[in-house]
C-alpha cells in the first residue's frame, strides 16, 4: 500500500515538474521570439535593402543578431528550469551555445531573402498552402532541432545521462512548433488589424515553446536520476 502511494506521489510531482517546464518553455519561446523580432524589424527599417554587395554583407549580419536577444531571453530561462531536473547547470554556457545556434538559424533565414529570393518574385508569385507551409516547417524545425539539440547536449552539466535524449526531444518539439508559428503567421498576413495578427503571433510562439518543453521535459525525466526530479 505504501510502496503504491509512493508511486502515485511520484507521477503528480513529475506532471507537475512536466507542466512547469513546459509553461516555462511556452513563456520564454514568446518572450524570446518577440524579443528578435522587434530587433529584426528595427534592423530591416534601418538598413532597408541595399544594392552594394558589402552593405547587403552588413545588412545581413545586424539582422542575425536578432538571435542575441532570443537566446539571452530563452536561453537565460531554460538554464533557470534545468536547475529543477539538474544539480548544476551553466547558465552562460547554456546561453552562448543557445546565442550561437540561434544566430545560425537566423543567418540562413536572413541570407535568403537578401541574397537568393528576388523580392519582386515573392511579391508576384502564389502564396503556398497552408499544407504545404506546414510540410516545409516540419522538415526545416525537425532540422533545426537536431542542430539545437545537438550543440545544447553538449552545453548540459555533467550529470545529464544519455543526452542524445536531448536532441530527439529538440527535434520533435521544433517538428511540431516550426509549423506552428509558420500557418500562425501566415494566417496573420491576412488579417486586418494589429491586434488579431499579434494574438496569432503570440498564440504560434506559445505553442511552439509549449511543444519543445512538453518532449524535452519528458526526455529530461529520462536523464536524470529517478530521485533527483522526485525531490524537486
């Protein structure tokens, strides 16, 4: 009987430490999300599109530090959650690793518009589906996953086990998330009016964090040692 409640008691901390990471998560992707888009929206009024090659250079490395921002927000609030789950956690490795994949993923994201895609193209062609929007978002954030995760593995403290774990739950977060945030904002582009956009925006952000904090909390529990998140 004991040995059964104990068990009980077990599983409602570990859904409670499930739920809090995953709000936590939810919370930091919206805060960090916004947090670069404001600057990759403030850098594009400001550097506008340039013709000469080396200002287009310029152009496309102050737009990719829109993933400073995100990563001080995002990665600041994961490395908090970690210590639920982790003894030690290192918040600025876990930061500037967090900083440095995120200016990679912005980089590629910025490079196509100003190097590869002709605007005037973008302008006059179809808008693609929302099928086909989600199709390309699952392959691109199943990729971006693993790249988050694998260099995230790498920045975890030295009690984390089996942190391959690590990067199938970043994978399958960012699966699921990147299509969210890409038929949220491609909705948006058709509303009128700021408010219904923003509240898509939003609504995509806070799904997306939702979804890689409910696979990474659930491969955390199997990372850590079975007292150590029962004690949280």
């Amino acid at each position: 009987m004991r040995t059964r409640r104990k068990s009980f008691v077990e599983i409602k901390l570990r859904l409670q430490l499930l739920l809090r990471w995953t709000a936590l998560c939810a919370f930091a992707e919206l805060l960090g999300i916004a947090s670069a888009a404001v600057w990759y929206g403030a850098m594009n009024v400001w550097v506008g599109e340039p013709d000469e090659i080396a200002l287009r250079i310029g152009a496309w490395f102050l737009m990719s530090l829109a993933a400073v921002p995100e990563g001080l927000v995002l990665g600041g609030m994961q490395a908090a959650g970690l210590r639920w789950f982790f003894n030690t956690v290192s918040s600025s490795r876990w930061v500037v690793t967090t900083i440095c994949v995120g200016f990679l993923g912005w980089g590629v994201g910025t490079f196509i518009p100003l190097f590869v895609v002709d605007e005037s193209a973008v302008v006059n062609g179809a808008e693609p589906g929302l099928a086909a929007t989600a199709l390309y978002a699952l392959i691109f954030g199943t990729l971006v996953g693993v790249i988050f995760g694998l260099a995230q593995s790498l920045a975890l403290p030295a009690d984390a086990k089996r942190r391959y774990l690590w990067v199938v739950g970043t994978a399958a977060g960012w699966a699921i998330g990147l299509p969210l945030i890409y038929i949220g904002a491609q909705i948006a582009g058709d509303l009128s009016g700021w408010i219904p956009r923003i509240a898509l925006w939003a609504t995509g952000g806070i799904g997306a964090g939702a979804s890689v904090g409910l696979f990474t909390g659930i491969m955390l529990f199997w990372m850590t040692p079975r007292d150590a998140t029962a004690e949280k």
